[in-house]
C-alpha cells in the first residue's frame, strides 16, 4: 500500500480552511477528518484532550498510533468496511472504562469523495451515549417494576373474585400463598390461621415446604417465636438473616430452615375486617 508523504506546509491552514476548524471546533464531542491510511488532516480541540496532546501536534500523525493495538486492528477494520461500501458506519465503543473511552460512546464514520467519485477522507466523530444507556437501563428497570405490579395485581384480583365465593376456602389459601410468593419473589410460603383451641399459628396451606418444615412450622408454641411475634403485634415483620435476628425461635426450628435453605422471613399478618387476625 502507497502510504502518501506529507510536508508541514501541507497542514498550513489556509484562509478558507479556517472556517473548517472553527466547525470541527464547534463540536463538543471528538471529532478528526483522517486519509485512508489514517493519517490526522484535522481535529477539533476535545479529540486532542482525549488523548492528552497539543492540537498543534496532532496533525500528520497517524490515528491508529494513538490507539490501543486491538481496538486499532478493529478501527482498521471498520474503515475498511467504509472504503469497501462508501456508506457510513455506525457502532459503539470497543473498551468501555478505558482511560482514554471513559462511559459509553457511539462511533461515526462517513466517507469523503474525491473528484474522482471515490472514498479519499474520512470523518469520524463520536458522540457520549453514558446518560443515554444509563436512561436505558432505568426504563428497562422500571418496566419490569411495572410487569411485576401488574402481575400481582391480576393475582390479587384473582383472590377478591374468590372471597366472594362460598365454600372455597382452600382456593383463597392457595392464590393467596401464590400471589405472596410472585410479589415478594419467594420460593415458598404458608397461610397460617390462628387455632380457636390453642390460639396458636398452624399451617391451613403452603407452597414449596419440605416434609421437614411442614413437620416444624404445623404448629407455633409459646416462647421466642417469630410466628408468636406477629400474632402479639399484629404487624408485618421481616427477617433479613435468621441468623442474626434476636426474633428467631429455638436450635430446632433454626437449624431446621437453614438446612432447607431458609435465610429470610416476611410475615404479614391477614386481618379480620374487625381487625382481628385470621
């Protein structure tokens, strides 16, 4: 490949090529007009800043020497894509978090054509999408936020048509247990109703409890019982870490969910239109 030989006074600015500089300047983001060989014709002020370089030393140099030699191979290939199809290229940056790619950046290269019809110069300029992709990511967290509250409250609507029905207790229970396990994201749950006899908890319905918790948690008991400290305080209660939380019960009971996996508790309390618990 004939590699072109430039002279200092070819990057001499000439009256009209003022008017050329003061646009590239004009533009806030990196912005170079380059040969095919990527030999720098122009730049702009923030291109020179990127790389921590006088604007006056830019010139004549080449564009890949400034790069990283991966994403120097990768921009050779993109230009040779342009060359190929004399269109503009659009992509992203190649290291995000490099010190000289700080946040996230589109690419653009567009051709220049020659007297003759063909690619002679490019321009290349880039634009800051990190406000952009982050505005993204919010919308796709939000979004799903909006999913899951419309999928609980599908469920909940479910459950009101049930209350309405006579003799469809064990249904109520169980899209109760479902709709729980959806909003909060558990793997298993219980509807525990208070025993007229004992006036303790005991499991009327669950979801996903091994044989070893159903056999546990069938029937609160008087001491330092989580289930216990919701009945007294009617008040939802969460449990972070059972390990840690001074409201957890005995060995037993401990042992028994860490050994089934069971790390964190919400108990939430299902009220009486009286306010007494169910």
């Amino acid at each position: 490949m004939d590699v072109p030989k430039y002279n200092k006074a070819d990057f001499e600015l000439q009256p009209s090529e003022h008017t050329l500089r003061s646009l590239f300047n004009a533009i806030p983001e990196s912005m170079f007009l380059m040969d095919c060989q990527g030999i720098l014709l122009e730049a702009n002020e923030p291109f020179a800043k990127r790389f921590g370089k006088p604007l006056s030393e830019c010139f004549g140099i080449n564009v890949y020497d400034l790069l990283p030699s991966d994403v120097a191979l990768h921009r050779k290939k993109k230009v040779a894509e342009v060359l190929r199809t004399a269109k503009r290229l659009s992509f992203e940056g190649e290291l995000e978090g490099d010190a000289l790619f700080q946040g996230r950046k589109i690419h653009h290269i567009c051709p220049l054509f020659g007297s003759d019809g063909n690619v002679d110069r490019l321009v290349v300029f880039s634009q800051d999408i990190t406000e952009l992709k982050h505005t993204e990511e919010r919308l796709r967290a939000a979004q799903a936020v909006l999913d899951k509250d419309l999928e609980a409250m599908s469920k909940l609507h479910e459950i009101s048509a049930l209350f309405v029905r006579e003799g469809n207790v064990d249904g109520v229970f169980e899209k109760v247990i479902d709709a729980a396990c959806a909003i909060t994201g558990a793997e298993m749950g219980s509807v525990r109703l208070v025993d007229a006899k004992s006036g303790h908890l005991k499991i009327a319905a669950q979801q996903g409890f091994t044989p070893l918790l159903r056999e546990c948690c069938h029937d609160s008991t008087v001491g330092p019982c989580v289930c216990d400290r919701v009945l007294l305080l009617k008040e939802q209660i969460t449990v972070e870490d059972i390990t840690q939380s001074a409201l957890i019960w005995g060995k037993k009971e401990l042992e028994a969910h860490l050994a089934e996996g069971v790390h964190s508790l919400q108990l939430t309390p299902l009220m009486s239109r009286s306010g007494e618990m169910l």
